[in-house]
C-alpha cells in the first residue's frame, strides 16, 4: 500500500536562533533530501521523516518517490540534495537511482526552487569533523552521523529509514548555515564541508 501524502509544509517556520547565528528574521525553508529508491530522508529545521516505496518497482515506483518528495519541497527556498557515491556506481539498479535523482533536480529546475548537490563525504565531514573513521564500518559511521543529529540539533531519527533521515537533516542543516542560520555552533573542522559544495547563486544578497 503507498503511503500516505505528506501534508504541506509552511513556507517558513519562526525558530529561535541559537547563539551567533548570522542572519535575523524568519528562517527559511530549506530541505534535505538523501535520494533513494526504497528509502528516501527527508528534513528540514527540527524534524526528519523517511519515504518508502514498499513493493512498488518500476514507473510506479519513480513517481511515489517523486510525488512524496514534492509533497515536502514544494514551497521551498533551497534544497540541498545528497549526491551519488562514485565509488558505487557499478551497484544494482544504479540506472534507475540516477533517473530519480535527475527527476528531482528537473522538477526543482522547472518550479525555479534552487538546490545544491551535496557530495557524501561533505555530508559526514559537517556532521562529524571528518568523511572517514578509522576501524569503522560505513554503518558505524553512519550511526555517529545519526548520533549528531540529534545531540547538535534535538533531531531523533528512529526506525528502519533513521539513517537516510540523518543524512537528509545534515543536508538541511547545511543549506540552513549556509544561508547564515546555522543550527548549532561548529568548529572549522566541520564548517569546511561548506566549501566543497556548488550552491546556486542566491537572489538576496
């Protein structure tokens, strides 16, 4: 059975700046989204939620997806949009992950929302200082990404999809400092993952 339409969200949400925040004002609308075909995370300030496809293959599984996430990013100012893991390319069923990808980036391109693609290790290196820890397993790096959520930002994400909801609050978290209102005080260590990202020229500066 496909799950249930998300309802609309507000175009912005009035949340407390935390100490040395830059920008005053209401903070905008900006999404997260860790792309996938069975499990996609999606967030935004204060709350993650997970996408499942469930049994459904094929176009039908392309547009739930795509539907869903709509459903989320519809009235956005920014969506930051994990991108693909080289180093996988060759995985099974890598041609139809990338298809939904693109179908997301063009739905956002037509409605003129702007996003930015966020490479996997700069994702790991915001949440936690570094993209690599030794002796770990990708899983295990994976739980201190969910950890930070929600030590730095009161973000708990729970259940089967808790990790793409992890990655896909990190992505908002970065949008969000990058348009000056950061979520949490972070050393340079982790703030240099900002650099290594190619974000849309913004209108209000």
């Amino acid at each position: 059975m496909a799950a249930q339409l998300a309802l609309p969200l507000p175009a912005s949400v009035s949340v407390p700046a935390p100490a040395g925040a830059g920008a005053p004002g209401p903070v905008p609308l900006v999404i997260g989204l860790d792309v996938s075909l069975s499990c996609t995370g999606v967030a935004g300030r204060g709350w993650a939620e997970a996408i499942h496809s469930g049994r459904l293959t094929g176009h039908e599984r392309l547009a739930h997806q795509l539907t869903e996430m709509q459903s989320f990013y519809r009235h956005a100012e920014l969506v930051v949009i994990e991108g693909a893991a080289y180093s996988r390319a060759l995985q099974r069923g890598h041609d139809e992950l990338a298809a939904i990808r693109w179908m997301v980036r063009h739905d956002l391109w037509r409605r003129q929302i702007p996003y930015a693609v966020v490479p996997p290790d700069n994702r790991t290196i915001f949440a936690t200082g570094r993209a690599r820890w030794t002796g770990e397993t990708p899983a295990q790096v994976k739980g201190r990404v969910r950890d930070e959520v929600q030590r730095r930002y009161g973000v708990e994400c729970t259940g089967p999809g808790r990790y793409d909801q992890a990655d896909a609050s990190v992505l908002a978290e970065m949008g969000l400092a990058h348009l000056g209102h950061p979520g949490a005080a972070l050393p340079p260590t982790h703030t240099r993952a900002l650099a290594g990202v190619d974000w849309p020229e913004r209108s209000d500066a």
